[in-house]
C-alpha cells in the first residue's frame, strides 16, 4: 500500500510545472522606456550687451548667486552689469567668473542676452549652443535665421515662454514698466524746467486734475491708468474689446470713464485732455487710432506718449525718437515715441527680466539640460523657434517664407 501511495505523490510532482514563471509571464511583453530627470551642470554665459541704448542684463548678482550655489557656472564678459548699475566685484562675489575676452563668453553652452543676437555674435557661437533672448521679428531679416540654420543653434524667445496659466511673464513684466514710464515721463515732460506746460499730476485742492486718455486696455493701459490714478489724474480709457474694460475696472477696483473707440467720443476727450498715452497692438502693426485731424484738435502743451511706436505707433503724427532726443512737437503737441522705453529704467527692467530667468534656469539645470526641459515644460517649449538648426516657429516660417517642422516631432 505504500508503495501505491509513493507513486501516486510521484506522478503529481511530475504534472508540476518545472518553470517558477507561468505561460502568460513568459509571452513577450511591450517595453516600457523612462526618461529619468538627471541634475546636470549649466554653463552660462552673459555676454556685453551692444545694441543701442541697451543696457539692461539678463541675471542681477542676486540672480547669480542663487545658480552658481546650485552648482551652476556662469561666465560673464567685463562690465555687462554697468548699464544697469550693478559692478563687476559684485558679480565675482555672487560666484560668477569675468572675462574681457567676448569669444570667450560666447563659448558657453548656454547663452543669456536680452536684444537678439546680431549677425556677427551668431558667427562667434558654437555649434549647437543654446541661446536665450528676446526675438523681436519684426527686425530680423531672413539671413539671421538662415545663419542659425547653418550654425545648428537652439534659440528660445523669452516673450514667447508661457507660464502655467497661459500667460506671457516677460512681456506682461516689461508692459507694466512701460506703463508705469509713460506717466512718470509724462509728467516730467509737463513740468517747467523741461518747457512744459507747466502742470502738475496730483490732486491738489481747489485745482482741476490733469485729464489723461489711455488708448488700449492691455497690461500697458492698466499700469497707466493705475499710476495716473494714484497721482491724482482724471483718466479715460478707449478700448475696442469690452472684456478688456471690464477687466480693468475690476482691476483698477474703481470706477473709471471706459469707451468703446468711436471718433466722435475719443476726439471729445482728446480736446480736453493734458496727456494721451496709446499702447494698443496689432498682429502687424498697431492700428492707427488717432489721425492728424484728431492731434491738430488738441491743446498746445498736450503731452503724447506713444507706446505702441515699436508696432509702428498708434497715432498718425509719431516718429521714432530716442532716449537722448525723446521729444519732437507737431501742431504745438509734445510727442513721446521712443521704442525701448524699459531701458530708461535699466535697473528695475534687469531685475524684473532676472526674476523671470532665475527660475527656468533652474529649472533647466534640475531636469538635466535644455533638451530634457524642453520635454518635460510646454510654457518652455512654446518660446523655442529653433532646435539645432531646424525652425520651428510657424509664424517666423510663414513671415519669412522658410520651412519649419513641429517640435514635438523632433524630441519625443
């Protein structure tokens, strides 16, 4: 009997299967790749910037301190910081390295501007270098894409970088100095020693206010209206979008005069008004919103500052003027049309711009290098509109006839 049973207990360790694995665990399976997050070094460069009347900077030597404590290095030419008031020793204390040496500083991997680069900076660059700065479309020309083709180079454009809410930081950023400038300029504009009219903003008893027209109800108009505001003025604000109105009533917290654009109200109002400031913007050009006609109507020793003037301008009788000559006068009215006007406030734009940077940068270094950034951060890649010299930005394509390819095509 135990005999049976031993070759029973027999024939049932033989039905076993001998594999510790089961049928469906040795059946090929799909592969699953992981893209890992390695923290990698960054090599910055800052170079001079050379543009006229350029003189802010990119990372302010607080900006500096937090990405060189982070393992980061940051090379950075003599006197890049003088225009913004920030001196080379205060660079070298935050842990950056100077050089006069420019070839050298367009070495770096990764280089920071805040103009773009010229034709002749693109040729000092190595191939497949990262550069970070603004884009400014309307002054480039096809050559200057043509030769980061050729060089291979990644370039991302600061005014396209998008943040998680979908918004743009360092336009709304900039737009708000310039804002804030245009009534600060206005009103130096106005006083005596400048042979203004002689007015005042505040509000001081017994004494009209001084009556301001904002054309555009954008972040610029907003900053306007708020800093016109706060000084004492009667301000009006035109616009055509009545959502953008009724946000900046929101916005302001008070009630304020708010128009749609209609000749026969804004003409109205620029009779009568002391300032006209225009910041409104066009896919092209800013739309001319206020005529000759309109600005032959207004008072001698009315101040125009036009913002929009980097768009082509919003009033018919702007030129172009700069930081060192800034005014012209036409039919007795004070013009204000100088295209760069966050420049005029250097330091406070650089920390702004730094403020912006500091983070992505950052950022950049955690995710392990501007590729694997670009992956993982859509606000990022929706700035880039070059990637190792192949275009992708379709409106740079279209604007200048050139091919271009979807990035998401190209790193993932």
């Amino acid at each position: 009997m135990s005999i049976l049973i031993d070759l029973f207990l027999y024939l049932q360790q033989m039905d076993k299967p001998t594999s510790p694995f089961s049928k469906q665990q040795l059946l090929p399976q799909e592969e699953t790749l992981e893209i890992l997050r390695q923290k990698g070094e960054l090599f910055i460069g800052i170079p001079k910037e050379n543009q006229y009347q350029e003189k802010r900077i990119c990372l302010t030597p607080d900006a500096v301190n937090a990405i060189t404590a982070n393992g980061h290095r940051v090379l950075l030419e003599a006197g890049a910081g003088e225009g913004a008031n920030f001196s080379d020793i205060e660079y070298t204390n935050a842990g950056a390295e100077i050089t006069r040496d420019t070839k050298k500083v367009f070495g770096c991997t990764i280089l920071l501007k805040v103009e773009p680069p010229t034709l002749a900076e693109l040729e000092l660059m190595n191939p497949q270098t990262t550069i970070i700065s603004a884009l400014q479309i309307k002054t480039q020309s096809k050559k200057y894409f043509e030769t980061l083709a050729k060089k291979r180079l990644t370039a991302i454009a600061f005014e396209y970088i998008m943040d998680d809410d979908g918004k743009y930081p360092a336009v709304r950023s900039l737009s708000e100095i310039a804002g804030i400038s245009s009534v600060l300029i206005a009103s130096e504009i106005m006083s005596n020693t400048n042979k203004g009219n002689g007015l005042m903003f505040g509000n001081i008893s017994g004494v009209p206010p001084v009556e301001v027209v904002i054309i555009g109800a954008g972040t610029v108009g907003e900053f306007a209206a708020r800093s016109a505001i706060g000084l004492g003025a009667n301000v009006k604000i035109f616009d055509n979008s009545i959502t953008k109105l009724r946000n900046i009533q929101a916005h302001l917290r008070q009630t304020v005069y708010t128009s749609t654009i209609q000749p026969k109200n804004l003409l109205k109002a620029l009779k009568r008004c002391d300032v006209a400031i225009g910041a409104t913007r066009g896919k092209d050009r800013a739309p001319v919103v206020v005529s000759q006609t309109m600005v032959e109507h207004m008072k001698k020793g009315a101040v125009i500052i036009d913002v929009s003037i980097d768009m082509g301008g919003c009033f018919e009788t702007s030129e172009v003027t700069s930081h060192d000559k800034p005014t012209l006068e036409k039919f007795g009215v004070v013009h204000y049309a100088v295209p760069n006007i966050p420049s005029r406030y250097p330091k406070t734009a650089s920390i702004s711009i730094s403020n912006i940077f500091t983070p992505y940068l950052l950022k950049i270094g955690e995710d392990g290098g501007v590729e694997n950034a670009l992956r993982f951060d859509k606000g990022l890649r929706n700035g880039l509109y070059f990637y190792r010299g192949i275009l992708t930005n379709k409106t740079v394509g279209e604007w200048f006839d050139l091919s271009y390819n979807d990035i998401n095509f190209l790193i993932f």
